[in-house]
C-alpha cells in the first residue's frame, strides 16, 4: 500500500473477499496459544469433531484440556508439519504481534496456517471485539467513502482502509505500524496539553493519568470513572499519588446514557464490562445529570463497547463546552464507523482522526478536535 491512501485503494479493501477456509479434509490441528482463545477454539472443534494434536507455547509448557503443550522449537512440531498438519494462530490481543508467530510456523514447515478472521470464517472462534461474521465487520460503502472523505489526514485514511482490509482479508502484514507508547496523546493532532481538564471514562487502574503526565501533560482538573471495583481501588491509590494537588473526582460508577443500575463483569482487568451474565450490579450516570456544571476540555472513553451510551449521556455537555474527544472504536464491530457519525452530529466542524496503538486491530482510537480549539 503506497503513503498516500486514495478511493481507490478504499474501494479494493471494501471489495476484498474473506479468506477461504484452508482445512484440508481430516487434516489434524495445531493451535499456536494456550490462552483462553486457544481452549475457546479447542472447544469449537471438538464439536465439529476434529483433531487436535498439540498446542504450541512459547510461555506455557505441560497441557491444557487433555492436549500437550510443546515449545516451538520441539523437534517433535517439525514433525507434525511435516505430516500435514494444520496451524491456527489462536493469539487475538493487543500486546502480541501476530506476523512473526505466522512466519514462524511457516519457516517449521506447516503449509496451511490460520489466523483468527479465518477461524471465524470456520465457526472455530467466537464473536470477540471487532471480530465477528465477515458481513458484519465492515461498514457499508457509504458509510465507509463518508469517513474516509471527512477523516483530517492520510496517516487516518491509510489506517481506516487498513483496519477494513484486515477485517475482510485476516491478512496480519496489515496494520503494521500501531503507535504503541503514545495513545490519547498522540503526537501530530492539536489536543490540548496544559490546564487539562479531563473526563477519564474507563479510567482502569489510573494507567491513561501516569501516561498523560510521563508524556509532559499537565492537568487542572479530573473526573474519572471506574465500576469494577478492584480497578477502583487501585485508580483511587494510584491518582493520590500521581496528581494529589488538583480537584479530582473518582467515581465507582459506569458512564451511560442513563443513570441506571446493570450487571457488570468485574475482572479486574482492562477488559471488565457490562454484560448480561455479570456477577456484579453496579451503578451507571449519564454524565450530563452527575456533573452537570463540569468544563472538560478533553474527554477519553474506554469502555468495552458502552462508549455510543456514554456518548449520549453527555450529549449537553458536549455541545455546551465543545471539547476534544477520544473514543475507542474497536470494541463492537460497528464501532468503527457508527461512532465517528455520532460524534460528528456532536460535534460538527471538528478534525477527526484514527490512529492504531495496539496489534490485531484493537485500541484504534478516533480522535475528534473542535477546529476552533485547534486553532489556538
């Protein structure tokens, strides 16, 4: 893909056709990871009645589900290679890379190797994140040709049409340059940077605060939210410590459209949500109801796929006050171009921009700027 993004390219990538299947008859498998993904598909194809010979781990060693867990460099996997075997990458997060992982298993001799697009494409993995049916991953051709026309620069662009791409081909050479240190202060979009005011919305263990402030940010005032309630205590400790002199607000609560109660999965993990089957019932606030009177001039919502709800409940606040916005765009399939439409309602004649700071497609972040805020 050249620098410059153009339609052209967009429309290559809306047109791409998912991967085909490359499980050979009663070819056996072997998934590489012995995560929670690795044991999720071992369990999907158990039910389709196929073979699993071995998991392969560079971390892990023993066996898991009855399956034994072998490093990579076993003399024992060349083998299986060697005897047809199939591979299926089964590494779905933001912290692994997965090109080296499928080059590797292609230089230990395996012919077919899998990733995760195409283990949904097979019914051998679940709905995660963005990773759905083919039909469902991508926007539609308006939608799409909207957003690649009203994004505010090439590196946005060439992302939008990356991310389409990796979602309708699985192809891992995509997105290959996420910016991994930098997210929600990325270098090159005008947001603003002293006498912050900010609404941390998923604010975990406080992680964003220490970022932001290590990269030379300097804050006047926060209001952070966070329901799981061992991420809390941490957010509460780990705040004192980083800005104990300015007016902040933590609260133990989820942002939504609404002030509500719902049932929440708390992990105490990045990745705690709102679910149906959560053990847990917590409160949720519609920002413009809790703090009614607050100035933020930047806003960041994390949220495990509830940022359209957040949005909506601070719908007033941000039409009133006008600030800078980052919302991640990765956790619902549709994320990706429903959420830049609402905030574009929300906040017209802003600059919006796309960056990726994280492998597989996660932590995509869009970033909205009030022009008049960039031109100060």
């Amino acid at each position: 893909m050249t620098n410059e993004p153009t339609h052209e390219q967009l429309v290559a990538a809306m047109d791409a056709q998912p991967p085909t299947p490359r499980i050979v008859g009663a070819a056996p498998i072997v998934l590489y990871g012995a995560g929670g993904k690795g044991r999720e598909t071992l369990a999907l194809l158990r039910q389709q009645a196929r073979e699993v010979v071995a998991f392969l781990d560079s971390t892990s060693k023993g066996e898991c589900d009855g399956i034994p867990i072998l490093p990579p460099n076993d003399p024992a996997v060349k083998k299986l290679a060697h005897n047809g075997c199939t591979a299926v990458v089964t590494v779905f997060n933001p912290l692994v890379d997965p090109l080296p992982l499928h080059e590797m298993l292609q230089k230990l001799g395996f012919a077919r190797t899998l990733g995760m697009v195409e283990a949904r494409e097979l019914g051998i993995a679940r709905d995660a994140y963005w990773l759905t049916d083919s039909a469902a991953m991508a926007p539609p051709r308006a939608e799409a040709e909207w957003l690649y026309d009203t994004l505010a620069d090439d590196q946005s662009r060439r992302t939008l049409i990356e991310s389409i791409a990796l979602r309708r081909t699985g192809d891992v050479r995509l997105l290959r340059s996420p910016s991994l240190s930098d997210q929600y202060c990325p270098v090159g979009i005008a947001l603003p940077r002293k006498g912050l005011r900010m609404v941390d919305g998923g604010a975990f263990d406080g992680d964003t605060i220490v970022n932001m402030l290590a990269s030379g940010i300097e804050f006047e005032a926060l209001a952070a939210f966070e329901p799981d309630p061992i991420n809390y205590a941490a957010l509460i400790e780990r705040t004192r410590k980083a800005v104990p002199t300015i007016a902040a607000s933590l609260w133990p609560c989820g942002l939504d459209a609404t002030t509500r109660q719902m049932r929440f999965n708390a992990r105490g993990l990045a990745s705690s949500g709102m679910s149906d089957r959560g053990e847990l019932v917590i409160q949720t606030v519609a920002f413009d109801e809790a703090l009614s009177n607050w100035r933020p001039n930047y806003v960041k919502l994390d949220i495990e796929g509830a940022e359209a709800l957040a949005l909506r409940g601070m719908a007033d606040t941000l039409q009133r006050v006008r600030p800078a916005v980052a919302v991640c765009i990765y956790h619902k399939p549709a994320d990706l171009w429903e959420l830049p439409r609402l905030i574009d309602n929300l906040l017209p004649d802003s600059n919006l921009y796309i960056r990726s700071h994280a492998w597989n497609g996660f932590d995509l972040v869009l970033y909205a700027v009030p022009r008049e805020m960039q031109a100060t």
